[in-house]
C-alpha cells in the first residue's frame, strides 16, 4: 500500500479522556493523521476531521497495515486541578506514553517536552529509539498546563518499518512523586561454594532533592510461601546519592526477595521483586567432551569451516581419521578447513584429548544440497546493540563466545543485525558499509581465524526495518559482494517490501523477493545459510523450503516478557511437519541475559523460572539457537543457561524432529521430541502463577514405562523402571526430562 499523505475524514467525537481515580488521568483516545505538518504540534490546530485511534496499539493493527513514515497523535485531555491538589510533591506533571515505535517528539499546548530517537532529516540520520520508555516531565507551575480545561498533547511519531505509532502499555498522566525518583539497581547474584548466594542491592535518588523514607525487604521461599529473612532500614537519600545494601539467602530453586522503599512524606511505597537465579548445570568437568552437532551439510565445491565443538581443561589435542580428500584439521584449534568434497556421506572419527582423558564421536560430513541439518547455533546483533551495532561490537561478542568458553557447547555465528550499511551505495550501485563498519572483508576474515561464522543483514524492500539501505534492485549484486566479505549467514527482512506489492496479498506476492534473493545465493560459491524473515506470513513454514531458506521466522519480533514469550513459544503447534533437517521454524532470537535494543540495556525481564522455560521450548522445538545479548558481560547464571551441553543436545539432534503437545490440562502442558536414538525429550510447563504439582503418566504419552527419567538440566538420573512421574514445577517453569 502507498504511504497515505492526505487526512483521513471521520465522524467527530469526543476524546477528552478523564480522571480515573483522582491520581491519574488514563489516555485512551486520541486524534490520528499520516503524514507531517509541523502545524499539527499547535494546540489550536483543528483536527476535527482527523481518524480516532487507541492510544498503546500501534497503528498498522488499526486500519494501517502498510503504513510506514510520519504520523501524528494529538490527544485532547481534561487535567483537573484536583490532581495537583491531592499531590503531596506536586512539583511536575508527568506525561507517560509508554513505548513509541520508532522516534517521537512530544508537545504539550504546543511546548516541547520531549524527544526520544531522531528523525530522518536531523544530523546524523534516523535512529529508533522504540525500546526506550517515554516519561515526560513539565513543571507544575508551567503556564502551558490549562488546569481544569482541555489540553492537547501532540506527538509526531516516525515509524522506519516494522510496526509503527504508540504500543506496549497504557499512556497516562499523572502527578510526579518523589518516590518516583526511587530506582532499585542489583548487581550480578554471587553463587558461594557454601550453597549461598549474595545479591547486593543499589537504591538511588534520581532527584535533585533529599528523599527520606524506610527500606524493607524480605527473603520468602516460594515452595512453602514462608519468609526466611527480613529486615526494616531507614534510609536517607542525598539528592542523586545512593545505598546499597547486601542479601544473603540459600542457593536454590524457589527464592524470591521482595523489597520495598516507603516515602516519608507521601507515605507511598515502591515495591520491587525479584526470584533469585539458581544454577542447575552442573559444573564443567575437566575431562574432554565433544558436545554440539554430530552432523555437517556442505554443498560440493564450496569452502569449508567447521569448528569442533569440546570441553574440558586447555589445552586440548584434536584428531580427526578419515578426513575427506580437500579438508584438514588444525590438531591445536580443533578448525577443519578446505574445500567440501564431491556428493556424499562421510564418517569421520574425532577426538579430543587432554591429559585428564579423551573423548570421541563420529562426525558426519553430507556433502550435497542440504546446508543446516542441525538448528544454526550463534549470535545476533539485534536484541541487545539495536541499530548502534558497530565493528567493535561484534568483535568483542566474538572474543567473548571463544573466551567464556561458548564455542566448546556448538555457539559458532556470529551476525550482524540492521545499522550496518552506508547511507548511499557505491558508484556502481554496490552495497557499501557505514563508518561503524570500516572494513567488512577484514571482519570476516577476522571471524573465520577464529572457527566462527559471519551473518549479516538486509531486506528485500528499499530499506531495511531501521530506515538502512535494503537489496531492493541490487539482489544479485548484494549477493556477490556478501560472498566477497566471506559472508556465512544472510538475514532477509521483509521490512519496507511491503511497500512493493501494493495491497496484493496473493501468496506470490509473499514468496517473490525471497525467491529472487534465492537464486542470486545460488549463483555464489560458498555456503550461506539463508534467514527468512517475513513474520510466518502465508505460512511460510509451508513453502519455506521452496525458497532454500535454512530457516524462516514464524512470529512477530519476540521482547523479553512472559507475555511475548509465552504468545510465540506455545503457539507453536502446527507446523512441527514442515520442519526438519535443513530448514527449521524460527520463534525468534534468545531473550537471555543483557538486552535493550540499543544504547540502555538491561537484564531480561523474564524470571530464572521463565528463561529456564525458554530455553528448555526452543530445543525442544528444534529452534535456531541465537543469542541476543551483551556477549562481553554475560553473567554465570546466563552462561550456565547457554552452556548445559544435554540442553543443547536435545536441540541439535540429528533427527531433527520438532516437539508437538500432547497434554494441555489447564495451567499444565507437555510438549514431546522423539530423538534419534529411540528416547524422548519431554517439557512439563507450568502455565500458572504458583507453584503446582503435577504427575505425568507416561501412558498419557503413549509410552508406558521406561528404564531411566533423566533431568536434562541437572543431568542426572531421577528414577528406573517407573511408568510415570511427580514433579513440583515453579510458575512460568518447567521440568526438562528425558525418558529412555
């Protein structure tokens, strides 16, 4: 669909939003055109004949589907002086609008209050900003504020692709308190060898004024529902000043540590709480392990790099027999290198030994169409850098994933994400990469030293979802120069196409840019792996496979919330048939550790419980593994999530099946992977609040009883010879077995 540049006529209504409860004033409502017209910030401008909108939806699920630019939000409000009155600080009015997808700049009676990312036309160009909250303040005693009369907060909003306008909460205005200055800060969790942990907390003042009040916190065991330890500080903040206080509590599933800071003055509270991370992988023993993928597809003829995954004390000796012909092993690094041989299937017997021990496996090496025979296995940009990627960042992501010991476990990508093209191409119409980038070909060669791969980025509209150059008309030549890079792995970002079709939603429509993408691939002689990215529209897990895509994207973009994950993981349900060695579902990137999509990044949102979920889902959906977050600080619980190799095991099995649910009983569901060698991996979710019991009959699963229950995380054995089991499972948790 074309951009919509005109004003779109509607019946006037009234959409002067409310108080709600005296303390804030809910903003529902509001006034919408496309298009730019730096006239609409005036509070006098007449928008009677613009559209109304729901204000935390964006706008391409009401009425725009298409629809990527300018637009603008002018929100007509009611501010009683009441909601002054009834404030204890009454210092600053606060207007909340949640997230703005992509840049915002905010009036209020036509006075600017504030802006968050940059728009197209301001020096230095586009940067999205829409992970970022917007909270904007404006003195209570400005003469802008009309109390007790209709105000109107206009936003000019840039949407760069993707979903555009205001989403992901509910706006609202309201009267700041000095507790909302209060932020509550931990540093990583310490895991002691004495089976405790330490967890020390920051409070801040973010205000320029002292704030005095008490601070509470409790240590409360979630099986039992007991408090374990509790204390009742006061506290005096210096303005912008700071205490920070230290917990200890047992190492265990099941903590949750609850504080609180009560304002004297207002007598109003900030609660935060938090369950406390608890290891489960065993730690790595010293002796040598192969771990990752036992199977390799290459295509004949192309160049190969293979790192064989292993852990154990360094430094390790690798040995491979019956190498074929073309292909050599660095016996220090463990890197095969060369060319693939002619078609076929090649077994070839590695080890790896240190002087604790060796371990050894056979290595299938298939030398014909297929590439990803496992799920791809890495890093991606996006989810933690954003557009603010830079070649800085992705080399110390790669000395992170070979130093904290990632590439031991099978991790051995890493991508590049949006935010790394040259505003304009080359003379000769070659993609070019922007300053952040200085030398592309350098990149991968530096990445390929090291036994990784190298991703990267584009789209087949004219630009890319962050506002970047896409492969519009330069298919062929975008593909000879990401072979000229060395480029491993494209990501292949519907984004702005969706300007081309014009409204024509026929399954060609869809299929088209990733088959012109397809062929230009084809015609280069290296191996990359192709990433479709479009959504899972039409299915495309039905016809992905047409387009020799290894992967294809089956879901919105996916945020570090249960909502979002549970909204992608568990919907997942009809198209484990279509995916298998080659090409594999993909419900998104990994939302561990230290994410942000850009500059303010910030541990995952999701509880121990959750993370322990997602990654526990993905393998048992056979989902490409790529992490999202800050490589260089990864914490120990993180890298204990990301390194359990009977986890990444039941991923990365060579039957590739994906799992499907069997049981979905209330809060409870069970999801089952056949694995290759006759057992099953079996997920038990809980879907609930609180913890809840559960007892799996394995004639429920068509399976009777079996010899051995294995935990997956712990990697041990639980019980022989039973038909069935018992388990306790944290809220939004899971037990991970495997029953042989």
């Amino acid at each position: 669909m074309k951009k919509i540049l005109s004003l779109l006529c509607v019946i006037t209504m009234s959409i002067a939003a409310r108080a709600q409860n005296g303390n804030f004033i809910k903003l529902s409502i509001a006034k919408f055109s496309t298009g730019n017209d730096e006239a609409w910030q005036n509070a006098d401008f007449n928008d009677a004949q613009w559209k109304n909108i729901k204000v935390g939806d964006v706008w391409q699920e009401q009425g725009y589907p298409d629809y990527h630019g300018f637009a603008w939000y002018r929100i007509h409000v009611v501010i009683p002086s009441s909601l002054k009155k009834q404030a204890v600080w009454a210092d600053s009015l606060r207007v909340f609008l949640a997230h703005v997808n992509d840049v915002d700049e905010t009036y209020f009676n036509g006075k600017l209050i504030g802006k968050t990312g940059a728009f197209p036309e301001d020096k230095g160009g586009y940067v999205s900003k829409w992970p970022a909250v917007r909270n904007y303040c404006i003195a209570a005693n400005d003469p802008a504020i009309k109390w007790d009369a209709e105000n109107v907060i206009a936003i000019k909003v840039y949407d760069g692709g993707g979903s555009g306008g205001i989403f992901m909460g509910s706006p609202y205005i309201d009267m700041l308190e000095k507790f909302d200055g209060i932020v509550f800060t931990q540093t990583d969790i310490s895991f002691l060898p004495n089976a405790q942990s330490v967890r020390k907390l920051t409070i801040s003042n973010s205000f320029k004024t002292i704030i005095t009040g008490k601070f509470h916190y409790r240590i409360i065991d979630e099986v039992t529902e007991k408090t374990i330890a509790e204390k009742t500080v006061n506290a005096n903040l210096q303005p912008l000043g700071k205490e920070t206080y230290t917990l200890n509590f047992p190492h265990r599933e099941g903590i949750k540590l609850f504080y609180e800071f009560t304002e004297t003055a207002s007598g109003k509270t900030k609660t935060f709480a938090e369950i406390a991370p608890y290891l489960l992988t065993p730690r790595v023993p010293l002796t040598p392990m192969i771990n990752g993928a036992a199977v390799l597809g290459i295509h004949p003829g192309s160049p190969v790099l293979y790192k064989i995954a292993a852990s154990g004390q360094k430094p390790l000796n690798y040995l491979a027999k019956n190498l074929p012909e073309g292909l050599s092993l660095d016996n220090k690094t463990g890197i095969i290198t060369g060319t693939a041989p002619k078609a076929g299937d090649y077994k070839v017997s590695v080890s790896v030994s240190n002087n604790l021990g060796r371990s050894a496996r056979i290595l299938t090496i298939k030398s014909g169409h297929l590439l990803a025979l496992t799920p791809p296995m890495g890093w991606n940009s996006w989810n933690c850098w954003g557009l603010n990627v830079s070649d800085e960042k992705v080399r110390l992501s790669a000395k992170a994933m070979v130093d904290k010991g990632l590439t031991d476990y099978g991790w051995n990508s890493i991508n590049v994400d949006d935010g790394w093209q040259a505003p304009a191409r080359q003379q000769d119409g070659a993609i070019a990469a922007n300053e952040k980038f200085p030398d592309m070909k350098a990149l991968g060669v530096h990445l390929h030293q090291q036994g990784l791969k190298f991703g990267i980025y584009s789209s087949p509209g004219a630009k890319t979802c962050g506002g970047y150059l896409g492969s519009l008309g330069h298919e062929g030549q975008d593909a000879g120069t990401y072979f000229n890079w060395g480029v491993d792995y494209l990501k292949y970002d519907l984004c702005s196409y969706s300007d081309q079709t014009a409204g024509d939603t026929t399954l060609f429509a869809q299929q088209k840019p990733y088959m012109v993408m397809r062929d230009e691939l084809a015609k280069q002689p290296r191996d990359i792996i192709y990433s479709i990215c479009q959504y899972g529209i039409k299915d495309v897990w039905k016809w992905g496979t047409q387009m020799n895509g290894n992967l294809w994207r089956t879901t919105e973009d996916i945020t570090d919330t249960w909502e979002s994950l549970y909204g992608i993981g568990f919907s997942q349900t009809n198209n484990a048939a279509y995916a298998g060695p080659g090409g594999w579902n993909d419900p998104d990137m990994l939302i561990l550790g230290r994410v942000g999509w850009g500059e303010n990044l910030h541990q995952t949102n999701l509880t121990p419980y959750e993370q322990y979920t997602h990654m526990s889902l993905w393998s048992l959906l056979s989902a490409p593994l790529l992490i999202g977050c800050d490589m260089d600080k990864l914490d120990e619980f993180t890298l204990n999530l990301l390194k359990n190799r009977e986890v990444i095991a039941i991923d990365q099995d060579v039957a590739g099946k994906q799992a499907g649910r069997v049981i979905n009983d209330k809060q409870i569901q069970v999801w089952v992977k056949q694995l290759a060698d006759g057992s099953k991996a079996i997920g038990i979710f809980n879907l609930g609040e609180k913890y809840s019991k559960y007892t799996l009959d394995f004639n429920s699963i068509h399976m009777g009883r079996v010899k051995v229950v294995r935990d997956i995380w712990q990697q041990k054995d639980i019980a022989k010879n039973v038909a069935g089991v018992s388990c306790n499972i944290p809220p939004h948790g899971v037990r991970f077995y495997k029953l042989m």
